[in-house]
C-alpha cells in the first residue's frame, strides 16, 4: 500500500478512549499502549480521554498511564472539550466551560486531529456511534464503518450475517429482558430444554467476559440471566462446547486487501474473567509495570499446535467472516475447534481487540508501531475514496426547479 502518512508535516492522531462502557478500562490500556507505540517520526497522538460520564477531554497529561490511578485529579488537570459534528469542524476539540458549556461566542480550540483512532472497547464506540460522529464530521477514521461496527457488536446480527455467508457458526438462543421478566419460569423450564445444561449465558452486545456464565443447573440458570439482563435488554443462551478447544487470528486490512496472523490458542480452563483477561502485570515498553491488556502471554500458545491444513482453514474462514460483515482495520477472529473431528465454527468477531491484537501481529512479522502506522495509512486512504463518492446532488426541490 502506498504510505499515504509520507508528508513533511506528522499527522496527528485523536485517539479516543474510555467512555460509557464497561470496558472502560480496557480501553484505556489498549489506548496508552498504542499512543506509546505510534512512530514518533510520522504521528503524533492527541489523546480524547471519555470519562465514565461521556465528558470529552485533552491534555499531555492523559498520555501518562500512572495518573489513572487517581481519576478524579487526572480529570481535574486535563481540559474539557467537544467537537462539531459537521464537516467545518476540521478535528478541532474546542474547550468546554464547566460553569457555561462551551465558552460563549469565542469558542476556543485546545487541540486538533487528521485523523481519528477510535478505541473505545464496547458500547459508545466499538458499536458505530463515534464512527457515526466522525462521518458527520467528514473526518477520517481508523477501523470498521458504521455499519460493520454495529454488525460486529451484536452477537445475533453477525452470526446471522456470517450464516447467511455459508460460514459456521453456533446456535443459539435469544430472549428479551422484558421476556424474562414477565415469565422468568418460563423462560428458565425453555432453555434448560434448548440449548439445555451445560451452556453459556451472555450479554447480546458486550465483550471481555463480561455478563458470561456457564450454567449447569436451573439455580445457576436463574442467577446469570439476573446477570447478563443487566448488562443488556436481550441475551444469548448457547450449548458448552466442552470438547473444543478455543483457536484465534486476527485479520488486517481493507476490501480485497486483507492479510492474516498467525492462530493462538489461549489454555486457561474455562471462561477467563475480566480480571483474568486484564489485571496481570507486564512490562511497557518503557519499563514501568502495565496491566497486560488482554495478552497474558501464559495464558497462549502462539502459534497455536494444530495442523497446518487446520490453521489454513482457519485462516481463510477469519478471512472470510472479515469480508462477510464489511469489516476494516484490525480485527481478531474467535473459533471453537473440535480437533477430533478436524471441524470449527466461527465464535464471535472482536473488531476491536483488546491491544489490538498487537502480539499475534508481532509474532506474524509485524511490529505494532508497523500495525499502527498500516491503521492509519488505510483510514487516510479509505477517506479519500469517501471523498470522491457523491452524497449530495446539487437540485433543491423545494423550490419546484432545478438547482
């Protein structure tokens, strides 16, 4: 791909992070490792910190991973900003009065951004809704569209969708919270039928193990959809896979542009919790301790000990299921194997992996300052094909003739 990024100016990089989700904090790893990482010498990361409330902020003091700690003096030294939803803004984060919104009619910008690095994990980001901002405000952005990010975000709809591409997945069922509580007997006697004992309860749209149990009795049953009603108005209800084993990859790129990683088996028992995925310690780049962001190297065989016809397979599935929602950027693709009988099904697709994924790159050959550099490069080009495609006609009907 032509480096788009190859100008005397560096471009600079609006990363956003954190907000309304309950991978909040995934977020924030994943965002300070990737600001850590980006070629100095080509990009300059301009962090947009969302606070757990939806506030917007800025400040060099966000860059520093230790300051998190204490979240409230953090907030009080960054500056608060907002952004015009429309195409005059420019990526400028203008400054935010605490006392009077925005500051009168002499707003003030704090910070700009070429281009957008969106790396919510979950709701309020990795679902479409800060894609949808940044196509108002015609900027360009690193990732999925729209649509692909809603796809990927509900189980149900990309299974569907991945179905309907002959691709394998589970089966499972759905049930509305209003459902459940208007007939929690009900609904407990049906699925104890179908998909019945042992299976696992999850949030419809959520990620990072959160909401998921394994149910094997009705007293189990009862207590995690509790659970995962909280977290979501529906959820699924699918059968334990107990004879598979968990495979994998991750897929880069755009269009017929794709490439693929290296397969790796994580082989802890069981679901990891979201504590397991994120709270061990590892060294930055830097040297000082980080939380490892959902690559606990302990935890993974990489590459993953199956066939090379296997890894294959799985390799051109992800590839596949990669094309089959629209997807862009960086994704990592989840299968459940049954190695006995050589055969696996599609789990779920993460478009926005925690660390992106980083290590299966590594081990791939791929630096992640060179993976970052490759997100970048495609959402600038990506944008100046938006760009050529008409979205408005130049006629106003109201006025009963041509424009």
């Amino acid at each position: 791909m032509e480096r788009v990024s190859s100008v005397a100016e560096q471009v600079k990089v609006g990363v956003f992070f954190g907000s309304r989700s309950v991978e909040h904090e995934v977020s924030v790893i994943t965002a300070q490792q990737a600001m850590a990482a980006m070629p100095a010498d080509l990009y300059t990361p301009v962090p947009v910190y969302i606070a757990k409330s939806g506030a917007w902020y800025t400040g060099d003091q966000l860059l520093q991973l230790e300051r998190y700690k204490d979240i409230d003096r953090l907030i009080a030294a960054a500056t608060r900003v907002t952004m015009r939803p429309d195409p005059s803004s420019g990526g400028e984060l203008m400054e935010v009065d605490a006392r009077r919104g925005l500051l009168g009619g002499s707003a003030r910008a704090v910070a700009r951004f070429d281009v957008a690095m969106p790396l919510v994990h979950g709701s309020n980001g990795e679902d479409g809704t800060l894609q949808g901002l940044f196509e108002l405000a015609a900027l360009p952005y690193c990732g999925c569209d729209v649509a692909s990010a809603a796809v990927s975000m509900d189980k149900r709809l990309s299974r569907t969708t991945l179905r309907g591409a002959g691709i394998p997945v589970l089966d499972d069922v759905m049930v509305s919270r209003r459902r459940w509580t208007d007939a929690v007997d009900a609904v407990c006697a049906e699925l104890a039928q179908r998909p019945g004992f042992p299976m696992y309860v999850k949030p419809r749209r959520l990620g990072s193990s959160i909401g998921v149990a394994r149910v094997e009795s009705d007293t189990q049953l009862r207590d995690a959809l509790e659970v995962a009603f909280g977290y979501d108005t529906s959820i699924l209800a699918e059968s334990a896979q107990d004879a598979s084993i968990e495979i994998n990859c991750s897929v880069l790129g755009w269009g017929d542009d794709l490439q693929v990683s290296v397969c790796e088996q994580p082989v802890s028992k069981g679901t990891l919790s979201y504590a397991d995925k994120y709270l061990s310690g590892a060294k930055s780049k830097s040297g000082t301790k980080a939380p490892a962001g959902g690559m606990k190297s302990s935890q993974r065989i990489i590459p993953a000990p199956i066939s090379e016809s296997l890894t294959r397979r799985i390799q051109e599935t992800a590839m596949s299921s990669f094309r089959a929602i629209g997807a862009a950027g960086v994704t990592r693709v989840d299968f459940l194997v049954s190695p006995e009988r050589d055969s696996f099904v599609v789990n779920e697709l993460n478009t926005l992996p925690g660390s992106l994924s980083f290590y299966l790159w590594e081990a791939s050959g791929m630096g992640f300052d060179a993976l970052l550099t490759r997100l970048i490069e495609m959402a600038m080009t990506r944008h100046l094909e938006q760009q050529a495609t008409t979205s408005s006609i130049d006629t106003w009907l109201l006025t009963g003739r041509p424009g």
